[in-house]
C-alpha cells in the first residue's frame, strides 16, 4: 500500500486528520518520567533510555486510535548516541501497522542519501521521510526508487529570518531593468518543481502554516498533494487559535475538503494524559473543517463508515466497504449487457467521481500488472476506458483500445492508439459476468497482428467464467470476487441476510 493510500485509511478509520511527534526531549516529559529521568541523569545511569521509552511507548498507546501519523524527529534520537538509535528502533517497532510513520530527517545530503533511503525504508520500515529541496531532484530520486515510499519536501518555514531566503526575490529589491513580469518567491519555485518529481502518491509537501496566505499559494500550485502543515499552534489564546485554524483549513484543504495533515502541539507531550489533548484537537479540527466557509468542492469528500473486521482475510476489505458506501452496489432488478436479470447491479462508473476510491481501485490492478510481462495496457471501452488510462499513466505504459463500432469516417480505425505488430497486450476490464466483451475485444486486437495473453478486471462474477476465459486462450486475473464482496459485506453489518442469500444465488 502507498503512503498515501495508507494515509487515507487512517485518516478515515480515526476520522483525524492529526499526526503527532515522539521527540524524546526531556524537556518536555511529564512529571512522573522527569522525576526519575533527572535521578538517573545525575546518577550517571544509563536506565535513561529505559525511562525515555517508557514514555514514548505510553504516547503511543493513549494515542493510536485518535491520529492518522506519528512523526519522530531523527535529531532528537541521533543525540542521544547509540542508546538514542536503539530507541528509535524499538520505538518505531511499537507503532500501529496502520499507522504511517513519518521519520522528520529534513534530509539534505546528497552523498548519505541511498544509504538513508535504505536505512529509512528497509531497516526501520518508516513509509515517509522529510527531505531538503535545495539538492533538487537527484536526493529525491534515492528516496522516490521505493514505489511505496514517500518524501516530504519542505518548502516553506515560518521562522521570521527564514522569510529573506524564501520570499526571494522582494519586489521592492528588483531593480529598474527587471522584467515586469512578476517573479515566483523561492518557495512557490520548490513547489512548482517538485510537481515533476514524482506522483501524488509518493511526494507530499511540508509548509509553515503561521503565514495562511503563503499556505494558500503552496495550495493553489499543488491541488491534490497532501500537505504537511506545522507551526499552526504556537503563541495563540483560544480565540485566536480558532480564528487561525479556520484560516489554515480554508487555505490548506484541497478542493475535496482533505489533503491535509496538521501536528498536535507539544504540550500532549508534557501531559500525563496526552489523549485528552489530541481527542480534544481532533474534535474541535473536525468541528472546524464541518463550518469552513468554502465554495462547495467539485467532488464531494467521501468519509467511509469504518468497520473493524479481519484484514488478513480480507485484504481489500476497506475497499470494498468504500464502493459499497458510495453506491457501486445496489439491491435492484437489472437487466445486465449479457440479457441476463439480476437482483442486484454494480456500477463500477461511479468510481470515477470519487477520486480517492478511484485511486485505491488503480492501485489493486496495478499490484497485478506488474507481475505480467507486456508492451501496452487496453481499455474495453466505455466503462473501463478511466481505468486503464489510470493504469497507464501509474505504470508509465502506453495505452490503445479497441472501438466498439468502426466509424465509416476519418481513420477508420478498428483499434485506437500506436502500437507495432507482434507486440504483447494486456486487457484490462471491468467485471468478468459472461467475458464476452473481454474475449471480443482481446480478439479484435489479435486480429490486428498483437499478442494477448492476460485480461485483468476487478471482478470476477464467478460462475465458471475465468474457464470460458482460459478455453478462450487466455489468463484471467481479478482483483476481487463476487463471493468475496459479499462475505465482507455480510460480515460488516452493512447488507441483511437476506441480500447476503440473494448475491449467494446469483
């Protein structure tokens, strides 16, 4: 799963938006660590360590059901020495798996880089890590090598003596001959550059929301990147730290009211009882984001209902509670394309305006593209015509697809796209009920000189149609069958015994 994608799910499952250090800074322990941690500092006892992870491990079980991240600041633990590293492992091994992690590195060197990335990824398992741009893209590529990995960049600080850098150049410092066009400030050029570095998936950004204003031109060059917002907290009494929030949300949030990360402040470190402060964080964030004053999103935010129930044996089991939720399945008499009447209808279309379920469904096919060997990616038009130009531009494949009718004008083309004779396609579709139009359109390619061997769709109905597909010459691959969906349905409450039989009798 991507950071991103994982992101998502935790943002859903503990409807927070919130992620929270765990600096082991002694100046910040609360009373009943400090006391022992000072005695043993003055002691010369190495048991400090012991009582530092005594408190970071307390955080995280207060707190694991009310943030979406944790995101450990390397410095602090590096400082530490040998102990420190010992306890950023055991640290990070007491992490929810659900849970993203986002290793705070502001890494900026180019030659330690891939040994970062490495160590990063691979040996501490962190799905994030927070890196300089100044080095431009040659350190982001070490760290972007991991498809499921991410960076951070930072590109924008609300240190006051930060602004002389970032803001450059002042217009007021231009001289005479410049040109009147007006100059990007050196912050909004990171972000304009960064958005070729890499996917949405795999890159987010990290700005000083002090200054709204600035979070806001960070928004409008980068629309659908999460975005990391820090310093939103510091110096402000209640009233204006609700004024404040309401401006950081209004610039922060994407177009579809996400897309944003806030920090807790520091003092839930301090606290005895650090869940009381982040549930209260988490409450009065989500309260805000409700009464934001902002033009109605294009693509409503979709906020899944969460149900707890076995993840390992069922792998896709949000998923499937998500296209369930936004109506890809309905309890209706439907006529299907194959004139067969079935109780019940899945609209797959709807996906499509949804474009955090439409980018977890492209992730589940690709996990299955990229076990197959081929030269391009078909669509069989219409319905999954988005899907495979999703996949195509994921995958980095060129894509064709077979027309459903030859026009008697213009090209008159029987297939759609360039392609060379002899190359290897892979057909991707939609649900598999008879696999007519899969094995008509895989035939129409073959009758223009290419190879088929694999069709890919999300389901499968089951009822001996991947053995018309293999007698038909090929190997079906389905993300999900039906018998699936429904057990999970079943099991999570959201469909009756009764519907459960009549998907059973399909």
């Amino acid at each position: 799963m991507s950071f991103a994608a994982k992101l998502r799910t935790a943002i859903a499952k503990n409807q927070s938006i919130l992620c929270l250090g765990l600096d082991p800074n002694p100046e910040v322990m609360p009373t009943q660590y400090r006391a022992k941690y000072d005695s043993e500092m003055s002691a010369g006892d190495d048991r400090t360590i012991a009582y530092l992870w005594e408190w970071m491990n307390f955080i995280i079980q207060s707190t694991s059901n009310l943030v979406c991240a944790y995101k450990p600041t390397l410095g602090f633990y590096t400082a530490l020495g040998a102990g420190g590293l010992e306890l950023l492992v055991k640290t990070l091994a007491a992490i929810p798996s659900e849970i993203p992690i986002i290793l705070d590195a502001k890494h900026a060197d180019l030659n330690s880089s891939s040994v970062m990335a490495k160590t990063a990824f691979e040996q501490w398992g962190v799905d994030a890590i927070t890196v300089s741009p100044y080095i431009g893209q040659d350190l982001a590529a070490r760290f972007l090598m991991y498809p499921d990995k991410a960076i951070l960049v930072s590109c924008y600080s609300s240190n006051a003596t930060a602004q002389d850098f970032q803001e450059y150049p002042h217009p007021e410092l231009k001289s005479p001959s410049t040109s009147r066009r007006t100059a990007l400030p050196m912050y909004l050029n990171v972000v304009q550059n960064c958005q070729a570095w890499a996917g949405m998936e795999n890159l987010a950004l990290e700005v000083g929301a002090a200054v709204p204003d600035a979070l806001a031109k960070v928004r409008s060059l980068a629309p659908e990147r999460f975005i990391l917002a820090r310093s939103i907290w510091a110096g402000r009494d209640n009233g204006q730290r609700s004024a404040s929030l309401a401006a950081i949300l209004k610039a922060g949030l994407d177009r579809n009211g996400g897309g944003l990360i806030l920090p807790v402040n520091q003092d839930a470190l301090a606290m005895g009882e650090p869940d009381v402060l982040v549930r209260s964080l988490r409450d009065e964030i989500n309260q805000a984001i409700a009464a934001t004053d902002r033009q109605q999103p294009i693509c409503d935010l979709w906020m899944p209902n969460v149900c707890l129930i076995d993840r390992q044996r069922h792998p896709h089991a949000n998923l499937i509670l998500q296209l369930f939720d936004i109506g890809c399945i309905t309890f209706e008499e439907t006529v299907q394309a194959s004139g067969q009447i079935f109780p019940y209808y899945i609209d797959l279309r709807r996906i499509i305006s949804n474009p955090q379920v439409f980018e977890a469904v492209i992730a589940t096919y690709a996990e299955i593209l990229q076990n197959l060997q081929f030269d391009r990616i078909a669509g069989i038009p219409y319905g999954s015509l988005p899907t495979a130009s999703g996949l195509a531009l994921r995958l980095n494949f060129p894509l064709i697809f077979p027309r459903k009718e030859v026009k008697a004008y213009g090209a008159r083309r029987l297939i759609e796209g360039n392609y060379e004779a002899g190359e290897t396609i892979v057909v991707v579709d939609d649900i598999l009920i008879s696999g007519k139009s899969a094995i008509e359109g895989a035939q129409k390619i073959e009758s223009c000189g290419l190879r088929v061997r694999d069709i890919v769709v999300f389901i499968d109905h089951e009822s001996g149609v991947c053995d018309r597909i293999q007698k038909s010459g090929y190997s079906p691959h389905a993300v999900l069958k039906i018998s699936e969906i429904n057990e999970t349905l079943y099991q999570s409450g959201r469909i009756s015994e009764k519907q459960f039989l009549t998907l059973s009798h399909s």
